[in-house]
C-alpha cells in the first residue's frame, strides 16, 4: 500500500550497549545528547545500587524545586531560548551546579522571606486596624485597658460571626461589668470587662460559638493613636515590600537564561538517572538496552565509538515477539494528523499506520461541514492567536501539530467557501448580489437538503467500505478467514442489494436484464449466509447474534454520514438567520433616528450572532469530523494500543516558563 493512503512505522533496530563503569556516565550522556535511544529495561544482570541514585536523585529534586520556586517571581509567558548551552552544562559536574544554585537561590529566598515577613506583618496591622477602628470610634480606650489581667477584673476583645453574638450575648451578660459591641461585615468585635472568677465562663462560651481573642499589641498608645501609626506603617512596608520584589524580579531576569539552562540540564540530569534504574550493572560493567530507528544506528555508534572508546553495542532486528515502539514517519503536510490517530490509538509497530486517508477524510470532513470563506477565516485566526491563550505550553510539539491540523482544515473549509460563495452564510445578498459562487453547481447542490443529504450518504458508502477493504486486507495478512468471508460477503451484499433497494423502493431500475434481479436475490442470500457463518467463525456462540449487527451496523454507519449536511446545512441556515434578523431590525424604527439605532442593532446581532454560530459550528464540525474518522472508519480495520517511541533526549528547543 503507497505511503499516500497508509504508512508503515519506521523500522527499529535492538541496541544493546555494555561499557564499563567508569565510562556509563559518559555513555549515557552521549546518548542522551543523540537523542535516539528508547530506553527498555534490561534484566540480564544485577540491579544497580538504588541507595546512591535515590540520594542523587533527591539532590537534584531540590535543586528543581528552589530554581522553580525562583522562576515563581517572573510573570508567566517568558520564552527562553536554549541553544547550545544546555549540553555544556549537562557535561558539568553535579556539585558546581549545585554551589551556584543554591548561592544563587539563597541570596533570592533571603530577600523573599524578609517580603514575606513584611506581608504577614501588613496582614496583620490592616486585621488589628480594622477592628480596633471600629471600637476606637465607640471609646478611644489605652491597647493596655483592652488586654488586662490582674488580681481582681481582665479585659479581652472577642470576635466571632454575627449570627453567633446575640446568643453569646445572652448567654454570658450577668457575667459582664461593661462591653462594647461593633458589627463588622460578618464579624462582631466584642470588647468585654469582667471579673476574674468568670474569666473561664465568658471563654468557653466565645469558643462555643466560633469565637476567638483577638491579640492586642503591647504599646503605650490609645485605640486612635495605633490606628494612625498602622496606616503609616503599611505604607512604609508596602513600599518596602514593592522594592523587594523588584530586587527579586531584577536578579532572577538578570539569571533567567542561567535558572532555564540549569532547570532543563537537571530535568535531562534525572532522566538519566531514570534510564540508569532501568539499566543493570555487573562489578565492572553496565548495559543499556532499547530500541534506535534504523536511520540513525549507524551515526549513533559511531558517536558512542568516538566519545567514549570502551563501549561494546550489538545490534539486531526485532523479533516477532518483541513489540518496538512506534515512530511515525508521514510527509510534512500529513504529518499533524498523526495526532488524530494518537487520540484513537498509537500504531503498533506491525501494524498500518492510518495517518494519511485520516487526514484527507478529516480536512475535507471538516471543510464540508463549515465551507464558509469567513468562518474558515475566523478558524484560522483563532488558531494563531486565541486557542494558544488555552494551552499550558502553546510551544509543545502536540500543540504546534494540533495546530497545523487547524490551518489546514481550516484552509479546506475556505477553499470549499470560495467555491460555494458562502460568506456569513449568505451576507451578499444585503448588497442585492444572488450569488457569490465560483462552483454553481457544487453551490446547487450543498444549498439543497436532500442533495446535499444524498452527496453525504455516498462520501460515506464510499468511506465506510473502504474501512471493510482495509480490514479485508488485514484479514488475508493475517488468515482470518472468518474476516475475510465477512467482507466479502458484505461487499457482495451491497453490490447486488443495493439495486434491489432502488428497484423497491425509489423505483429506479438498472439497465440490465430482469433475470439478473433474480441472480442479485441468490446473491445476498448467500451473502447474509457467509455473514453468519462468518460470525460463528469469530465470535462463537455468540455469532448467532452478532451476525445482525453486521448488517444493521452497516446501514447505521452510512447513515451516519448524514450528519455532514446536517451541520453544513445547520452552519449555513443559522448564518443565514442572523443576516435576516440584522436586515430586519435595521428597518424596524423609521425616521432618521431610527435608521441610525437600527443599523447599530444590526450590527450587533451581526456580530454576536456570528461569533456564536463561529463558536458552535468549529467545534461541532470538528467533533463530528473526529467522530466519523474514529467511529465509522478507523474502528473497522485499526487496532492501535502501541508504545509512542519517546527517545531518552535533551531538549533545546526554547522553553515557555510559567
């Protein structure tokens, strides 16, 4: 099969590679720097040493967590280029990073402790100014008289929830020798003087209902006085606090390039140690297993030959019990859909990759069901500028293919639209235009119901029976014969019930002879006979019915296919409906006035009207073209469930902090 409709993975190679100790370090560095190797775990000699590689390991955790911890202070969205830089400092020693990150981090995190200090501090003055303002306004009492305990009376203010004071209130007041009350939000402030020996009443009944002490300051200053002093201090620390943080973002912008490069040469610097887990060791050497695409074997050894010298690699095919992983290898222009095909299931290594007749079904799918110039155009600026506001990362590589998957759906859709004459569903007709079309007929027909319901039938009998001689092609690679006589039979089925269909019920006859009606009848009977012998055949007992499904499901899944005129005809109808709506209030108030009002109200159903029809029509075009491609067509002959093939490489790309 040509590469055009389906692929095959890329061809793996079994690397084995054994080095002696001394040299692992520098073995693994290399391969992590080809970026090539898909580490698998070997099992032919003793583990490694756990102790030292989780004591390692928690090192660099820590040094992770501080440098993240300091990229904290730059406002999310920096990109920072890598370049070449990180594998210099990959090939630096653990401690050097170490000393110059934690140096670095320290000075950051000592001026970040003294701000936050000053917050809490900030906290706390506006907590007390706000309460103890309140209570000034009522008595301008000494913070000494609010908090007093001595032999015979104490004072304490109280606060607890609103709906908690009245009982309160009730509950302790023959305890009470003076109190003063204030509502506060949803806060009572509650200052309160009494004598000692109800000290613990009065307490446990604040507690009961919710309550708690508030802490006075030891000061010799009056409730106004404090309140004056506060609001002074937190301006001052407030701008203190300003200052520091600007301090902090400064020296972090200074370092930013250094903290990325080390963040990523230690990110590379644990997966190392990872792949050194799954690797085993003898008293003198380790070995390193995995799989390498077939392209890169030779210039992979030669690199490990050339950089480290005391290093042994064999090679060999995979076996047929081995399961490699998968890498795909699409032209460029199919490649973004390769994410399609992942979201269903990645290929396995044996087995088609789909990636091709997935991407032409999906585009056009999705361009049929849209296949309007304006809406495609606002798909496509959604794609560069909005959807990436939604991602964590919009520089990964799954989100730069997903996006690619949108531009050139996107692209389908306004070449169907330029070909159709579809802006804003009809919006040339306010300008007296009938007709934009390049393509009448093809307009002609997509603007006609059952023509258009009748073109979606056919495109799906069309895909649907190419899924079933896909799987008719798996079914001979494999000698299934029970899913070789099920397509068959299917294929002869629809080859001689379909006239019959049309001779029944839609009266339209075929230009052959009238016994070859009775030859069609012979036919699918014996093809319904093959389905269910077939159905035995794999599924058993079960097959007794099962075998229905094979026919009902077939119908069903090119009926299916009617949902492409029904959103295509859902996109353009409801566009179509806002246009009349702004063409009918923009007429609606007369005079001059009302000419002016009116047209702004069209404009405004225009806009809002479209964008919402834009919204629900992109993702319902794409939901349905996901639906069709997994559902009707890649379930029939595509299994799926490999392994990605996800090589043990240092990254260089920029990197987004967040």
């Amino acid at each position: 099969m040509i590469p055009l409709v389906v692929n095959t993975p890329d061809p793996m190679t079994k690397v084995r590679i054994l080095t002696t100790k001394d040299h692992s370090t520098k073995a693994l560095k290399t391969l992590h720097t080809a970026g090539v190797l898909h580490v698998k775990q070997s099992e032919e000699l003793r583990p490694v040493g756990r102790e030292a590689l989780e004591h390692e390991r928690k090192e660099i955790t820590g040094l992770l967590t501080d440098i993240d911890n300091v990229l904290a202070y730059i406002p999310k969205g920096e990109i920072v280029s890598l370049g070449e830089g990180v594998e210099v400092i990959y090939t630096r020693p653990l401690d050097e990073i170490d000393s110059e990150i934690r140096s670095l981090c320290t000075k950051l995190s000592n001026i970040h402790r003294r701000a936050a200090k000053l917050e809490e501090d900030v906290k706390e003055l506006r907590e007390l100014s706000k309460y103890l303002g309140s209570l000034g306004q009522q008595a301008d009492i000494r913070l000494s008289d609010l908090d007093f305990s001595g032999a015979y009376l104490f004072s304490r203010v109280f606060l607890l929830p609103n709906e908690a004071y009245h009982n309160l209130y009730l509950t302790v007041k023959d305890h009470l020798l003076e109190s003063i009350a204030v509502a506060l939000e949803n806060e009572a402030a509650f200052y309160v003087i009494a004598r000692v020996e109800d000290k613990e009443i009065i307490e446990s009944a604040v507690r009961s209902g919710g309550g708690r002490t508030l802490q006075i300051p030891k000061e010799g200053l009056t409730v106004r006085q404090f309140v004056e002093v506060a609001a002074t201090k937190v301006r001052s620390f407030e701008e203190e606090i300003a200052k520091l943080y600007g301090e902090i973002e400064s020296k972090t912008r200074e370092n930013l390039q250094k903290l990325v490069l080390f963040r990523e040469a230690l990110s590379a610097e644990a997966e190392r140690l990872a792949v050194l887990e799954k690797a085993c060791e003898a008293k003198y050497v380790t070995l390193i297993e995995g799989w390498i695409p077939e392209s890169d074997v030779e210039s992979t050894i030669s690199t490990l030959k050339e950089n480290v010298g005391l290093v042994f690699i064999d090679t060999r095919k995979p076996e047929q019990a081995e399961e490699p992983p998968t890498r795909m290898k699409n032209m460029a222009a199919l490649k973004p859909f390769e994410v399609i095909v992942n979201m269903f299931g990645t290929p396995k290594y044996r087995e088609w990759d789909p990636t091709p007749i997935t991407a032409y079904s999906f585009a056009f799918f999705f361009g049929l069901m849209l296949c309007d110039v304006a809406y495609a155009i606002g798909i496509l600026l959604a794609t560069r500028f909005l959807i990436r506001k939604f991602v964590e990362d919009p520089y990964s590589e799954g989100y730069r293919l997903f996006q690619r998957v949108l531009y050139i759906s996107g692209a389908v859709a306004l070449v169907l639209g330029f070909l159709t004459g579809n802006y804003l569903g009809d919006i040339y007709s306010f300008f007296g235009v009938d007709s934009a079309a390049l393509l009448e007929p093809l307009r002609n027909m997509l603007s006609d119901p059952i023509s258009f319901i009748i073109l979606s039938i056919g495109l799906g009998l069309v895909h649907v029976n190419t899924a079933h001689f896909m799987a008719l092609i798996v079914g001979v690679r494999k000698k299934d014969k029970g899913v070789v006589i099920n397509k068959v039979a299917l294929f002869a089925l629809q080859l001689c019930g379909i006239p019959i269909i049309l001779r029944w019920l839609f009266k339209i006859s075929l230009p052959v002879p009238p016994g070859m009606y009775d030859i069609f009848m012979y036919v699918v009977a014996a093809s319904v006979v093959a389905i269910i012998v077939s159905s035995f055949m794999q599924q058993g007992r079960l097959g007794a019915v099962f075998w229905i499904f094979d026919l009902t499901g077939l119908l069903g899944d090119v009926m299916s296919y009617a949902r492409l005129a029904g959103v295509g005809l859902a996109t353009f109808y409801l566009a179509s409906s806002f246009n009349m709506l702004a063409q009918l209030f923009s007429g609606m108030i007369p005079g001059a006035v009302g000419v002016i009002i009116g047209a702004i109200i069209a404009v405004v159903v225009l806009i809002f009207g479209h964008l919402i029809n834009l919204a629900l029509s992109g993702i319902g075009c794409f939901v349905h073209s996901l639906r069709l491609c997994f559902v009707e067509f890649l379930s029939k002959f595509y299994e799926g469930g490999g392994e990605e093939y996800s090589p043990f490489r240092l990254k260089t790309r920029p990197v987004f902090v967040r």
